[in-house]
C-alpha cells in the first residue's frame, strides 16, 4: 500500500503538471461564480462564458457556488486541479478586502493565480427621495453641521460600501451613522422608502430606480463620469480629488496552472472583452469592460489591497 499512495498522488497531478496550450482546452470548462444566479457577477460570467466558447471552439459554461459571503465557492477553486478547467470569477472583496478584514478565510490569496480583470461595478451614492441634499456638498455640509444624523446603508461590514463611505467621511472630516444590511436586496427597499438616507450602490441594480426618480443620484464613485449617468458628477469633482470606489470581478484560476495556458486565457478574454457590441452592453448598465494581462490584475489587488486595509484597521473593523 506504501507504494500505491504515491503512485495514485503522481496520477493526480501529472494532467495538470503536463497540461499545455497546444491541447488546452480538449473539454468543457467550468467557470465558478462564488455568488447565487442573477446577480451582476452571474451575468458577467455568462455572457464571458457563452463568448468564450464561442471564440475557442469548446464549452465554457457557469456553476453558481454561492455560500459564506463568496467563501464556499472560492475555496472550492482553491482545492480544484490546476488544470485550466476549473476558473473563478472572484469579485474584488475576495482578494482584496476579506484578507484583511477576516481572519478565519479558508482560502489563501496566493491559492490562486490571476489571470484577467473582467470587468468595473461602478457604484453611484444614491439618496432617497426624502432627503433634502441633492449634490454631495450639500450632504457634507448637513452632516458637519449634525454629525450623525444622516444615515447610510451597507452591505454588511467589511463591504466595498461601508469602507468606500468610511474613507469619505475620513477625507471629509463629517459623521454618517453606518446601518448594515446582510445585502443590497434587503437595503434598497429601506432606502427606497426613505428609512435610511444613502447608500453606495451598483449602477445596474441601481439605474431603473433614478430613472424613475425614486432616487437620487448625489455621485458616481468611478473615476470618470458615466455614459449610462453622463450628467451626474463624480465624487472626486464633488471635493474629493482623487477619490475612486468601485467593485470589479475578475478572474483566477488555482495556483499552479501552466504559465501557457494563463496566458492564453488573458488573451482570449482581453479579446473577448474589445468585442463592441459587448462593451456597448456592459456600459449601458454601469459595467466597465477591462481585459489585460495577469500582472494588472495583480497589480490592482495590491493596490486595493493597501488602501482597504488602512481603512479597516483605522476603523478597528474584523469579522465577527
């Protein structure tokens, strides 16, 4: 038996070891969303996955893993062969904010390797109809003159939004009082009827409802005006040079995949992703198409990753 364990393990991983670009893929491809169906992530990953496999000839389709804030999934990527036949479109908050901010993760950043950015979430800070700011000077101005008055929703602790609103108000020098909820769904309802006041929210879920009017868009958190919100300023021209929130998704593959077949696969994605029907679709919703090589992803979590974190441990935050 001593002699049969090892052997069965070198049978494991000499597909992956072995792996190559030349036959790569020679099967479907799964492509894990950590996230339920219907959400921004799933539509991204189907319209990414039903591209793909147009452009290389073989099936590419989507397996929603939803569990633990997005944990479950990616750590089930994690522990997946490395291969290239099992991808993760991971958001921002995986890679980005949840190492600093939990401490019991059961997934590490370097289990996996990058391979493309995908796409922006641009957020827009949304004010229901009942408070009586309209540009964000004005809600800077209330909110010095009686701190805490104001409210603001999040999706939780440690959320792009709580952390986006915290450095805001650390710029700002101004007091919101946070109100998280388990997520946008249980949120927009409360901001909608005005039982809280602000909230930073995904442009898609978000633009049906300023169309309507039945919010308020005060900014746009992305670093340039939006062309789905083209009259609406952004935050950095709102008194706040500079500054920049959104979410984003992107994509990894388990550490140890063959360097070729990454780079293949950043390449057949950035292609994807320059498609213009494609681009003119995602704008049109506050999606920003990405694309690029694995080092700008890696570079942007770094990034991203610093800039969260003094924000978490300015604000005391962890995982409860």
């Amino acid at each position: 038996m001593r002699g049969v364990l090892p052997s069965l393990l070198l049978l494991w991983i000499w597909p992956a070891a072995h792996a190559t670009a030349d036959d790569w893929p020679s099967k479907p491809v799964k492509l894990v969303v950590p996230y339920s169906a219907g959400g921004s992530g799933d539509i991204v990953a189907r319209e990414l996955a039903q591209r793909l496999s147009e452009l290389v000839g073989r099936g590419f389709f989507v397996e929603n893993r939803p569990g633990a804030s997005g944990n479950l999934g990616t750590d089930y990527v994690a522990k997946s062969l490395p291969d290239g036949y099992t991808l993760l479109l991971a958001s921002d908050i995986q890679f980005a904010i949840a190492p600093s901010f939990s401490a019991r993760l059961p997934y590490r950043v370097s289990d996996f390797d990058p391979v493309s950015l995908i796409a922006t979430v641009e957020l827009v800070l949304a004010a229901a109809p009942t408070l009586d700011t309209d540009t964000v000077e004005q809600m800077v101005a209330r909110a010095r003159a009686r701190p805490g008055a104001i409210n603001y929703a999040s999706t939780g602790p440690g959320s792009t939004h709580q952390l986006a609103m915290e450095l805001l108000q650390q710029l700002g020098g101004f007091k919101l009082t946070h109100v998280p909820y388990r997520g946008s769904g249980q949120a927009l309802p409360d901001l909608l009827s005005g039982q809280v006041q602000l909230m930073l929210l995904g442009v898609p879920q978000t633009l049906p409802y300023l169309r309507d009017g039945k919010l308020k868009a005060l900014a746009v958190g992305a670093a340039r005006r939006l062309a789905s919100l083209s009259e609406v300023r952004t935050i950095a021209e709102s008194g706040f040079p500079g500054f920049e929130a959104n979410n984003y998704w992107c994509l990894y593959v388990p550490a140890g995949t063959p360097a070729e077949i990454v780079a293949q696969l950043s390449r057949q994605t950035t292609r994807v992703l320059e498609a213009a029907d494609l681009r003119e679709r995602f704008r049109a919703t506050g999606l920003e198409p990405i694309g690029g090589a694995p080092d700008v992803l890696a570079a942007r979590i770094r990034g991203d990753t610093a800039k969260w974190a003094q924000v978490i441990t300015a604000l005391g935050l962890k995982e409860e």
